[in-house]
C-alpha cells in the first residue's frame, strides 16, 4: 500500500476572464454596484416607455381619474395578501403534526378580515 502522508497539496491557480472579473468586483463599493443596477433599471424602463408610443397628452388629461381608482388596486393587493396568509397558514396545519398548529386557523381569518366602509372582506 503506498504512503499518502508525502503527499503534496494541489493549489489552485487563479487566472481566466471570470477571476479576473471578480477581482474587479470586489474593488467597487456595494452601494455604487447597486447605484449602478437601478440606474440601468431605470434608463431600460424609460426607454421602454418612449418607444412604446403611450399617449402621454391623455396621461396628463385623465390624472385625477386614474389617482382615484389607484385606492382599489391597493385594497385588492390588500386583500390578496391577506388572504395568502389565511390559504398558507391553513395549509400549514393541514400538514402539521403537533396539535398547537390546530390555532392557527381561526386566527389567520382573524387576522386577515378587513372592514372598508362597512362591508368586511375575510
């Protein structure tokens, strides 16, 4: 059987474009690479917009219309979330074995109902 205590460890040499790359990285600050990602979120966005010919004139014309409608795309994210947490708390006890879970359920539909000029929504 041959020693293996004589032998060498093999390090590994670093050299390529991707080694290269993260070297680079590493010398640029965190908060100027994420200062970086949303400029170029936000210069592909506004591209977007320009090219994709909105009727910027209307935009402007049916403002107040359209801030007043923005309050029921709120109430139904609202109320989506509300009700994933209900639907996901219940299916936590449904595949729960200890039987403190067995509570979760009506108080995740207390939690989740929501009052809104007098109609509640669970």
């Amino acid at each position: 059987m041959p020693d293996t205590s004589t032998r060498e460890p093999v390090t590994r040499q670093r050299h390529g474009l991707a080694e290269s790359l993260e070297e680079a990285s590493l010398k640029v600050p965190f908060r100027v690479k994420v200062a970086l990602v949303w400029a170029v979120i936000f210069a592909l966005l506004g591209f977007a917009f320009v090219k994709s010919g909105f009727d910027v004139a209307w935009m402007i014309e049916k403002t107040p219309a359209i801030i007043r409608g923005a309050w029921v795309t709120v109430l139904f994210s609202v109320i989506a979330n509300q009700q994933s947490t209900a639907s996901g708390r219940l299916s936590l006890v449904m595949v729960s074995r200890f039987p403190t879970a067995t509570a979760l359920p009506p108080m995740s539909i207390c939690m989740s109902s929501i009052d809104v000029n007098g109609f509640r929504f669970v």
